[in-house]
C-alpha cells in the first residue's frame, strides 16, 4: 500500500494521570462513587464498593430511557458497534476488554452521562431548597434514575476526573438517537453541569463549542475556564532572556504591588476565574472568589448547591494556604514556557526588581503606614521646609544690604 494512503493513529484523547501525581494524592485523580469509560469500571481493581453498586443499576437506567420512547435497544447497539474501534483508540495505551464487554460498558456508560446531563443541564439552579432534597418532580420511577442530593457533591467529583471519561462523541450518538436529531444539544447541556459544579463562575466564552469538537467533558470544563488573555503572551523579542517566574505574594507586597479585583468592585460584573492583569503596579485577578467562599454562611443558600465541592468554602487563612500549596504538589512548572501568564510574570518581575519601586513601597509601609508617624513625618519636613526657607529668606536680606546703592545725581 502507498505509505501517503497509510492512515497515521490517532492521538489519544483520555489519558492516564502520570504514576508520579497518583503517588502524590492518588485521591485526586480517582472517582469514588461513578465510573465512565474502561479504566476504573466495575471489574477493576480500583473500583469502590459504592462503584459497583452503580454498575449494576446501569442497565435499568437504559431500560427506562428505552420505555420513554425512541429507538429500541437494539438500534442504540448497532450504533454502539458501528463506533467502537474509534471509541477504543481515544483511550491512551489501548483497552484491556473484550470487544463484546466494551460495547456493553460504552452504551451503559454512555447512557448514564446523557441522564446525568439532562438532570444537571436541565435542573434549575434557583428552584426552592426544598423541591431538590429529594426528587425532581416526576414519577417514581424517574426518580429512581436520578441523582439524589447527598450525592451530588461525589457526581460532581466523578465527572471532572480525567480517567473516568467516555468520548464526547459518543454520548452525543446516543442523545441523538433518543431525541432524533443529531444530538449537537447535548453540548449546551454539558456546558450548563459544568457551570453548576464550577457554582456560576464566568466564563470567557459566551457558548459552548460545537459537540463534535468537545472530547470529553474535562476538554469542556477547560473550554469552559479558558482564560480570556490566553493569546496575549510575549513576543519573542519583548520577552527575549526573560521569563515569568512568580514571587510570593508578600515579596510583591513589599515591592509596592498592589491586590485589586479585576472587574468592577460593586459585584455588578464578573471576570473569567483564571484571567489575570498588571499594570501600574496593580496586579489584579478574579474578586468573586471571596464572594463564593462566603455563600457558606448564607442562610437562604440552597441545600443542594453547598454539596458541590466549589461551593463549600475553605475556611480560615491557614486552610486557604495550605490548599493552595498542595496544588503544586508533584507538578512540574517551567517558567520560562510560554504559558499564558508569562507576560504578567515578565512584568511583576520588572517591577519586583526596580530600586525605585521598592524603596517608595519601604517608605509608605514603614513610614507612613502608621497615621501618627506619617503625621509626624509630615511636620517634620514642614518643620525642615520653613527653616529652608527662613535661611533662604535671611541669605537674600543679607546680600541684598551689602550691595551698593548709587546716590542720584553724583
């Protein structure tokens, strides 16, 4: 065969997280109550009690969608069998099932994402606490394929792990086969979960992207939390020799950088979470994550909504530093890369450096951030500005008799 007629594989779309991050917090990257896709399925090793317990409810879910109308199971098998082998080569290092066992676990699998996302894309985030404890307001039976509140903060988890990923493609398949179309709505039902776990942040991007450029749902929670100054990064030569290595933020505070929050102060507007900006010495970045630390302690909050693991809050300051040190556990950063903040980091390392900027900050911190010694400060060179001047004053009388004055007429 002509070697240019020779199909190269396709890269993978589902990956395994790196044996050096399982060691660090193998918690992190696993799910506990759900699992989606081959890797942790309930004949793994790894799969949980509760995991199991799931898999085997999975096939009534996909009898009750059957009974609510469209195709009949067969048809949704066929279209399962017709997509397998490209199902399987989305999955990083290939997959250890039999071709029958796979297709079996994508259409159960597949099945139960497209009943989660109509749950959670459809669900009204301003409904009454009340109305969500324990059902959605339909039979019995519909309930029984529905989440309950108590689990929904384990869902959420579950959802967002990279490993525990069937490809987008293939639920959107099935979506369009129960609702025939071709199931391109299932992106803006998936936009909308992800607003819900990520509790409303905003988002960069107005719409979701089309369902057949989505891979899987972490590849639209990325999508979703895209920064908006992703493409304003340094151009070679304004950045030549230099890179964005990041300081604490107490050795900026000491240089004069100032915190601010990034859109308006009066809660009126909102910024994409991970946009950051620097300019005149004011580093600023998203406000409205203290605003979602503080719903915990609102009464009228809905039950359901303080389950999501964003929206429960951290606590004191020293529970805040120590989640955000553990983020950088066993990563790997490298700062001279082109990354989307390199432009701040090349900029607040300017800044950071710069004498002038640093003695001034040195000066309002130590000197006048104490209102009695800047006032103190304050008549002392008012003080030492009038004896200026009186010297200054006295010099000019001085000169001014010992010039000569010519008498008129000689």
């Amino acid at each position: 065969m002509c070697a240019s007629r020779v199909r190269s594989p396709r890269a993978p779309e589902i990956y395994r997280v790196p044996e050096v991050l399982l060691a660090a917090d193998k918690g992190a990257y696993q799910p506990r109550f759900l699992s989606l896709g081959p890797y942790h399925h309930g004949g793994t090793a790894t799969a949980t009690e509760e995991m199991r317990r799931n898999d085997g409810e999975k096939p009534g879910n996909l009898a009750y969608a059957v009974q609510g109308g469209g195709p009949p199971v067969v048809e949704y098998m066929k279209a399962i069998a017709s997509v397998q082998a490209d199902a399987r080569s989305r999955y990083e290092g290939g997959v250890d099932m039999e071709w029958d066992a796979f297709c079996r676990m994508l259409l159960l699998d597949a099945f139960q994402l497209v009943t989660l996302l109509e749950y959670l894309g459809f669900h009204d985030d301003d409904h009454p606490s009340g109305a969500a404890e324990t059902e959605t307001g339909g039979s019995p039976e519909q309930e029984d394929c529905t989440p309950r509140t108590s689990v929904l903060s384990s869902i959420g988890h579950d959802l967002m792990m990279l490993e525990n990923q069937i490809p987008f493609f293939v639920a959107q398949k099935m979506y369009g086969l129960r609702h025939g179309d071709d199931g391109s709505g299932i992106a803006e039902l998936a936009w909308r979960t992800i607003r819900r776990i990520m509790c409303d942040v905003p988002s960069a991007a107005a719409n979701p992207p089309p369902a057949e450029k989505c891979q899987h749902l972490v590849h639209l929670c990325h999508a979703y939390l895209k920064p908006s100054n992703l493409g304003c990064s340094c151009s070679r030569g304004a950045c030549a020799g230099e890179h964005g290595r990041f300081r604490r933020a107490t050795e900026y505070h000491e240089a004069g950088v100032r915190f601010r929050q990034l859109c308006s102060e009066d809660g009126g507007e909102q910024c994409p979470l991970l946009d950051v900006a620097f300019s005149n010495g004011a580093l600023r970045a998203d406000g409205a994550a203290q605003d979602r630390r503080d719903d915990q302690l609102c009464p009228p909050c809905w039950a359901a909504r303080r389950t999501w693991p964003c929206c429960r809050g951290v606590g004191d300051d020293a529970e805040v530093c120590a989640l955000f040190r553990g983020l950088a556990q066993g990563l790997v950063f490298d700062p001279s890369g082109d990354h989307y903040l390199r432009t701040v980091g090349v900029k607040l390392q300017a800044y950071n450096r710069s004498r002038v900027n640093r003695w001034g900050a040195w000066v309002i911190q130590h000197r006048l951030g104490n209102p009695w010694l800047a006032a103190a400060w304050v008549f002392g060179a008012m003080a030492v500005l009038g004896t200026i001047l009186q010297t200054v004053v006295a010099l000019l009388q001085y000169l001014d008799s010992q010039t000569p004055t010519r008498t008129v007429g000689t």
